[in-house]
C-alpha cells in the first residue's frame, strides 16, 4: 500500500494555482453545463477566462473556448449554439459557436469599434440583443460606410488617427455628470445602447448589420426577450440629467420594431434586472426605496408584464436577495440569499406566499441556474475548498460536485476548519463569528491573532468567502489565529442590524466587534499581546477607528478605507453614500461628519499602522489614506504608507495578479514583524 504523501502548509505562491468558476447556464435539455473557468498566468500578470461543458452526468468537463478572454455564455433556445463575449481582439465582442459534434470555430456576431456585450437570445433563436457603449456624435453617424483601406499601412494609420483623436477629446475634460470616473478610469461619455442582430451567418450584409433600438445618454442593463419576441425588458435611469443616475432606475419595455419605450415602474422605487416568465405573464426584479438604498435591503418584486401594481414578494423574509431565476414553468421564482453567514438558495411563488428554502449548506454560493427539470447549478465555496461547480437533481436532497480543477492543490496542502462563534455584545445583540486555529495547533499554547474586518458596510462573510478563503488559510499556515465576524451594518441578519449604524457610522459596530475579540481571548489560545487588526474599504474605516480608540492591538493594516467622511463626500463616485449613512448634507452638519471620521482620531494613534491605498481607486480615492498617513505620522504615530499604481478598489479581489502577491508578502511580513518578533 502506497504511503499518504505529507501535506505541507499552504503558501502565498498557491494564489497563483486556484482556479475560479463563474456564470454556470444549464443546457436547455439539462445535460450539460456552461460556465468560466478563471486562472492567473503569471507570466501575462493577467487573469484567462474560458469556457467549459460540464456534464449533469458526472463526466468529465471539457473546454471549449481558448481565447483567454471570453465570458458570458448563454445558450440558444434549441441548445444547438452558445453566445459568449470575448475581448480577444481587443474589444469585447460578442460570439457564436455551434456545440456538439462536430461544433465549430466561434464567429464573431458583431465588431463594433466600441465593443459588445450582454447578449440574449431570442425566442426563435433567430436574433441576439445586446448592449454596446457610444456617444451622441459616434451615435449620429452610426451607418456612415468608410472607405475600404487600401493597405495593411492605411488602416493602421486610421486607427492610430482615432486613437488620437480619442485622446485629444478629453483634453481638457469636461465634467457634465456625476460621477465622471467609475472603477478605474474616467467615464468617456459613452452610454450603453440596446441592439438586435440577427445570428443567420448566410444574410446578405445589410441584413447582417446591428440594429440600434435606443437614442438617450443613459446606460441601458441586460435586455430581455418577451416570448413573443415582439419586446425587450431592460432598466435604466429614469432622468438623463440627474447625478449618480444608478440609484433612481426604472424599468422599461422597448419595441424592437421600432424602438418605442414604455416606462413599466414610474413609482419612488429604484427598480432594476428585470427578467420575465417563461409564459410572458410576470416580471420579476429587484427593487428598493429610492433613498437610504445603500443601508436598506431590497426586494424581489413582480409586476404583471402588461403593467401594473408591484407585489413584493421578500419583504417578510427580511433578508436580501443575491440574483434569481424563473422555473421553466413559470410556477417558482428561485433566488439565493444571504441569511446568517450562509448563501442559500430559496424559491417563491410569483402569486406570494411563504419563501422555502431549497438549498442550505455551509457554503458561499456565487453564481446559480436553474433546469427545465427543476434541476439546480451552482458555483460555491466550502471552508474546505476553494470554488468547484456544484449540481442537484430535480428531486434530490444533496447536491452533486461536477468538478474537481483544485483537487491538485487541496492533496497538496493543509486545510484548516473553521470553527464558528456567537457572541453577545454589551448592549445584548448577538453577533455571529469565525475562527481557524493554526497549523500544528497545540492545546495549551498562545497564538498570534490576525483579526480581519470585511467592508461595505452592508457586506457579509461567509466561513468561506471566495475573495478571503486563500488569505484565511495562509495566516493560519503562518502561525495565526484567524478571528472575522459580520458586526452590525453587516448584511444577512435582517433590517435592524444592517440599518443599525446610520447615523453613527463606527457604531455599535466597534463594540460588536470588540466583543468577538474579547470572546476568543477569552478561550485562552489568543496572546493578547501579539494581535494584528486589517479590514478594506469599511473594513480599513473600521481599523483606522479602532486603533484610534484603543491601543490593544500590537498593529493594523488599512486597505482603501474611508477615512475622512468630508472630503470623501466631495470625492467619492458615490457621495450619496455618506448622506445616506449620516443623514446629512455636508453643508447641513459638517461637524457630524467629522465626528464619526477616523482621522479626527489619528492623533491618538499609538499602534504600528501600515496603510495600503490604490492609485486609481474612484471609489474611496487615495486622498484618504494620504490624509491619514500625514496626520498620523505628524501626530507621532509609527505610520507607513504603499501606493499601487494602475489598480483601484477591487485591489485584493480581482487587481493585477502580482499586485495581489505583493500585498499579501506585504500583510505577512508587517504581522509579523510585530506579532512575531525574532
């Protein structure tokens, strides 16, 4: 019998061999399953995302797409061909293959200068819709045919003709909107237009041709077919010259003869991803009170698709819905939630009624489908396991994992369990917690303590969230205990506790969180003198204020977080949120900003703080960490400060692969230079 090969602890080198799932569509006859398979090629520093079969069967997957870039598979009705998007050619575009046997090369559907995506099938499978990004000049010379050039040189000196022109026409810039700069790059003035195109690849060339149904400077999302084919189903802003447009949506119902619209939801709700039933009765989407929509939880409501009253169909659940999907009877609306540190998936009748819960397991389920059966997919986490590709049979009680793309690197390593907590705070709220013990744990022995604190607010943690389960893992490999919580402002745990901190944004949630800290010292396995605190976003807002109250901490990591609540008002892509949080315009009550700000604080700042920030981060921008470090270092504090150029808010979740490994070096040998010292 051959010897059980030793498992070692996991490494920061092992974030480069996870494999990630995304986006999984079950076949319209139920045997086979699309979905993305990402991987980091270290090499390119980039992420490759391509699209695999996986079987309902059991089988083996298979890859059927090697462009490095393609995303967003959706079958056609008959499930003979896949529409996905791909930027292999430098642009997203969208594409068509036929599967099976034989199957066949994708085609690019469309070439648009400015790209293509969110493609949807119609009923007939004659036609995609799809979104593609233009302004009103490029808009009103869309059709004008150009000249053919006559050489390789020729063209080349069209493109780089436009791509100065390009450059030229933001230079200076104006600013018409808010915001004007949105994840890492500045807004071009583009918006996001509906098409139709037809997928016959034997039409003549002005049959062939995309046709725009939409003319306005608003950002139309995902369209969908009636089954009629007759209508499309989007949302957009309901006023083009309002700021922040994306928190006051409607819903609309486009001609796709002629482009007319139709307003279906002129109500005080913001309303958005609308998708209708099988049977054309019934839209459902998602919708929330137009202010306070940030602390807020939003519901799953359904409109008759003529039009009509909302009926929500969640409000009692008291919980907020992730993505839905109808049944292919049209009879249950499927939908996951959040509920209590768990993604789990629930149905409920579009007539109303009680919300079941269908799948409950500790795991952090991401993106799901359902069956023409009933049967159910889904991409998900296990505090075991890095994500796979899950599937439950109509009729079963447990689901099936179809894939195995990390089994490699998980007989490799050791994987520590997560233990989970409840605490109760001083003023009695129970908050829910999470700690990993060390490798090579030994009863009776202190450990350092790596304390993380998600952001949001309005976030959850699971044992298992996808964009932490390898970081997690590598403090406990490192000597760590690992202690994470959901304090109150959290989302899963009902209204009341999400909405429990406006009005005093770093409270109760620094005494919930104390609190947990407080419970696992309290076990006996934490040295309390050797515990580190980090958190991103909120998470960084929480950690600046926590060091700036205590000094129990031996250090503190703060990544891209609000420090400043009056300049991130005027900075932020997102100023609302601080009106939302505090109630207050800045010029109503500037003074209860400052109050609940970090940096009225950072002069008391006596622990070893390293603060990590992103070039172009439009979210929370830069300028609040420098603020913090230059307050903190004059004020005394041992304070350091890392800038990442290119990246933004998403750093740690999907930034430059090496920009990943270096905070992660970064993060270990700052912990460790004070929690475990030589």
């Amino acid at each position: 019998m051959a010897e059980k090969k030793k498992k070692r602890p996991i490494e920061i080198e092992d974030f480069f061999k996870i494999v990630y799932f995304e986006d999984p569509r079950v076949s319209p006859d139920g045997q086979w399953i699309a979905h993305v398979q990402v991987t980091i090629d270290r090499l390119e520093n980039t992420y490759r995302r391509n699209i695999w079969l996986a079987p309902t069967d059991r089988g083996k997957p298979v890859q059927v797409t090697r462009g490095g870039k393609d995303s967003q598979p959706r079958w056609s009705p008959d499930g003979s061909m896949l529409a996905f998007v791909s930027a292999r050619s430098e642009k997203l575009q969208v594409y068509v293959m036929r599967v099976g046997t034989p199957g066949g090369d994708p085609r690019a559907l469309t070439s648009l200068e400015n790209g293509a995506s969110n493609p949807a099938w119609s009923p007939d499978g004659n036609f995609i819709a799809f979104t593609a990004g233009l302004n009103a000049g490029e808009r009103a010379k869309e059709g004008e045919e150009e000249e053919t050039p006559k050489d390789k040189l020729e063209a080349k000196h069209r493109k780089e003709r436009r791509e100065e022109d390009e450059k030229k026409r933001f230079d200076p810039r104006w600013v018409r909107r808010v915001p004007f700069r949105e994840g890492t790059s500045f807004r071009d003035e583009r918006f996001e237009q509906v098409y139709v195109i037809a997928v016959d690849e034997n039409l003549l060339k002005e049959e062939s041709k995309p046709r725009r149904l939409t003319d306005l400077n608003e950002d139309y999302g995902q369209p969908e077919w009636t089954p009629d084919g007759k209508y499309l189903i989007t949302n957009r802003a309901e006023d083009q010259q309002k700021d922040e447009p994306f928190w006051i949506q409607n819903l609309y119902k486009i001609s796709v003869e002629d482009g007319q619209e139709e307003v279906l939801t002129p109500d005080s709700y913001s309303d958005v991803q609308p998708r209708l039933s099988p049977d054309g009765k019934w839209i459902a989407y998602f919708r929330g009170p137009r202010k306070s929509l940030a602390p807020t939880i939003a519901t799953l409501a359904v409109i008759p698709s003529e039009g009509g009253e909302p009926c929500d169909l969640t409000l009692e659940l008291d919980r907020e819905p992730n993505d839905f999907r109808w049944s292919a009877d049209s009879q249950w609306i499927y939908l996951t939630v959040n509920n209590e540190g768990r993604i789990e998936i629930y149905r409920v009748s579009p007539e109303g009624g009680e919300v079941e819960r269908v799948i409950s397991a500790i795991m952090d389920i991401e993106g799901f489908d359902v069956a023409a059966d009933g049967g159910i997919t889904f991409v998900a986490e296990t505090p075991l396991s890095p994500p796979e590709l899950f599937w439950q049979p109509p009729g079963a009680d447990e689901p099936l994992q179809l894939t195995e793309a990390n089994k490699e690197l998980l007989d490799e390593v050791t994987v520590q369990p997560t233990q989970e907590m409840w605490v109760t705070s001083p003023d009695g709220q129970k908050v829910q917690a999470w700690y990993i013990l060390p490798v090579g744990y030994q009863e009776g022995k202190k450990y350092p303590l790596a304390f993380e604190i998600h952001g949001g607010p309005a976030a959850m943690w699971t044992p298992s969230t996808r964009s932490m389960w390898h970081e997690w893992q590598l403090h406990a490999a490192r000597g760590y205990v690992v202690l994470y919580s959901n304090p109150r402002g959290s989302d899963g745990y009902g209204q009341t506790f999400r909405g429990a901190i406006q009005g005093r944004f770093a409270e109760p949630a620094y005494t919930d969180l104390m609190a947990v800290v407080d419970a696992l010292v309290e076990r006996g396995f934490v040295d309390e003198q050797r515990m580190a605190v980090t958190g991103g976003s909120y998470g960084g807002y929480m950690t600046a204020w926590i060091v700036g109250h205590t000094d129990r901490f031996a250090c503190a990591l703060a990544a891209r977080g609000v420090y400043n609540l009056i300049s991130m008002f005027g900075t932020s892509d997102i100023p609302s949120f601080t009106q939302e949080y505090l109630g207050v315009e800045l010029w109503e009550d500037h003074n209860r900003l400052w109050e609940w700000s970090p940096l009225a604080y950072a002069q008391n700042i006596k622990t070893p703080l390293l603060i990590k920030a992103a070039e172009n981060d439009f979210r929370v921008p830069i300028e609040q960490s420098e603020q913090l470090h230059l307050i903190a270092r004059r004020a005394g504090a041992p304070v350091e400060f890392i800038r990442y150029a290119r990246d933004g808010h998403e750093l740690s979740r999907s930034g430059e692969p090496e920009h990943r490994l270096s905070r992660y070096n970064i993060m270990m040998e700052w912990f460790d230079k004070y929690c475990k010292p030589s």
